[in-house]
C-alpha cells in the first residue's frame, strides 16, 4: 500500500495543512527505516466544546503479510510535540496510546478511530503501527497531524450595564449583549448578581445571583432584567459575567449601584378627631 493509496478528505478546512505536513513527514518516517503502511489521515470531528475535542485518524490497513491478507492489532500513539529530528523512538515511548482501537481489517480497508477527551485547540500528533498474530511489528507509519477545533474565546465583558428604573423593591436592568468570542457571535448564559457591598472580583462568589436571567441575544443587542426582591431604601449593587457555549466565562461587568425607593409609607393615622 502506497500513500498514494490514501483517501484525502478535503471537507475539512485544515486537510490542506495536513496533507503539506503528511508528505513532508512522510519521508521522514522513510528515513528512519518504517515501512509505511498507509497514509494516516487526522481530521477534526463535528462540533467541539471544551469539555470533548476529538480527531478521527484514518488510515489504509496493511496486511498481515506485507499488503496481504488481515494484519491483527494496531497500536496508535499521539502527543502535542513533533517528532524530534529522527528519534521517533523517543517520541513513541514517551507517546499515549489511544484505547478503543478497531481490529484491522483486511489489507486495502480503510479503518478510523476517533480519538476523543483530547485539548481544544490543541496540534497533535499521530502514528501508528500494526503487527500479524506472533506479533510482527510494522515500522512507523507517516505522522498524521491535526488541530482540534474548539473555542477558548469568552464572550466580551459588558461595560455598559445601567440602571433604568427603580421600585420599592426592585432595580431594572439594561446592556448590551456581547457575543460568544469577544463582542461577535452569541454568547450560552448571563451570571447576574448583586450585593449591598461593592461586588469585586474578589467577593464575586458571595454576590446573591438571581434567577431567569434571559438568554443572550446576538452581540451588540440591548438586553434588561429586573431584580426583584429587594428592601426598600437599600443601596444595591449588580454586576455580571457571560458564558458562552464551551463554558468560557467573560471578565466582570462594569459595577452598577442604586438604591431601592423608599418603600414604607406614613403609617395610618388612628387618632383623627373632627371639630366644630
Ligand atoms: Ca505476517
Ligand atoms: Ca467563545
């Protein structure tokens, strides 16, 4: 099986970089003396959040015998280093085995496995090797290469919250939304909070948050909610972070403070008399 046998997917925005990487390596992993069996292909899998990256790694199995019949194990490696010079011993010593993988299949097959829980945004590399049932071993294949999608961008900090209205009980609120990667896109959710002392960094986890904030809208929308709740004749302070989907978490909002109206009336009069 020749790399020229691989299947190259250019769905995927970075295959052009891999496939630059994959021939420039590929005659790296000849110099070491590996027999290449086929050409390993890494590409980004769906959708991405922080919590799950994943690549699938696609290759052509070889045989158990050269090119021939049905080789019987794999075993597939990666790290976020390349190799360095030659020593791609070192590297697969020092690599980490992916778990999970399939049973080779008959030689010309084309065989996958995803590779998940790994970084988001992160370059990895791939290579694998296969053995017959004594086992023989395959010299390394070609590194496959491959970027995890992902996003690591919070939403923008709100710098614009105000104070529109206040009751007796209750200080309304208005913003402007900011997106999901700086002030572009939709943020996932707001935090907001308020506090009778001066919310801060530092006592943003003591702050009372509030319940049924609404969903951010797209970046640059103006957004309100009201606090509801509150004492009268109090001095509040609100303030408010973002998320967006892959739970990145914008900086604090500007801090706003207001104080509830006075909320207790003149108490009824119980002696009122009438004169002529
Ligand atoms: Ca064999
Ligand atoms: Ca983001």
């Amino acid at each position: 099986m020749t790399p020229m046998n691989c299947i190259l997917r250019t769905r995927h925005m970075r295959s052009r970089t891999f496939d630059r990487f994959a021939r420039t390596n590929l005659g790296q992993a000849i110099v070491v003396g590996a027999v290449v069996a086929g050409l390993l292909l890494a590409r980004g899998a769906g959708a991405q959040t922080a919590a799950d990256s994943s690549l699938t790694v696609v290759w052509t199995a070889p045989g158990d015998d050269g090119t021939s019949g049905t080789a019987a194990t794999y075993d597939l490696r990666f790290r976020t280093t390349p190799v360095a010079g030659t020593d791609t011993l070192s590297w697969w010593n020092g690599a980490t085995r992916v778990n999970g993988l399939p049973v080779p299949r008959l030689a010309g097959s084309i065989d996958s496995v995803i590779v998940r829980g790994l970084n988001p945004v992160t370059t990895y590399y791939f290579i694998l090797r296969t053995a017959d049932e004594v086992p023989n071993w395959a010299g390394y294949s070609n590194i496959g290469i491959m970027a995890t999608s992902g996003d690591v961008t919070p939403p923008g900090g709100i710098a614009d919250l105000g104070i529109t209205a206040t009751t007796g009980t209750s200080i309304a609120l208005r913003w402007t939304a900011p997106g999901n990667d700086g002030t572009t896109g939709t943020a996932a959710s707001y935090d907001i909070r308020y506090s009778t002392s001066l919310i801060t960094n530092a006592n943003w986890a003591q702050a009372t948050p509030v319940t049924g904030e609404p969903a951010p809208a797209i970046a640059g929308t103006p957004q309100t909610y009201t606090v509801t709740g509150l004492l009268g004749s109090v001095t509040y302070y609100a303030a408010m972070k973002t998320t967006d989907a892959s739970g990145n978490v914008s900086v604090l909002s500007n801090v706003v403070s207001g104080a509830t109206l006075d909320a207790i009336p003149p108490a009824p009069i119980r002696d009122l008399t009438v004169r002529r």
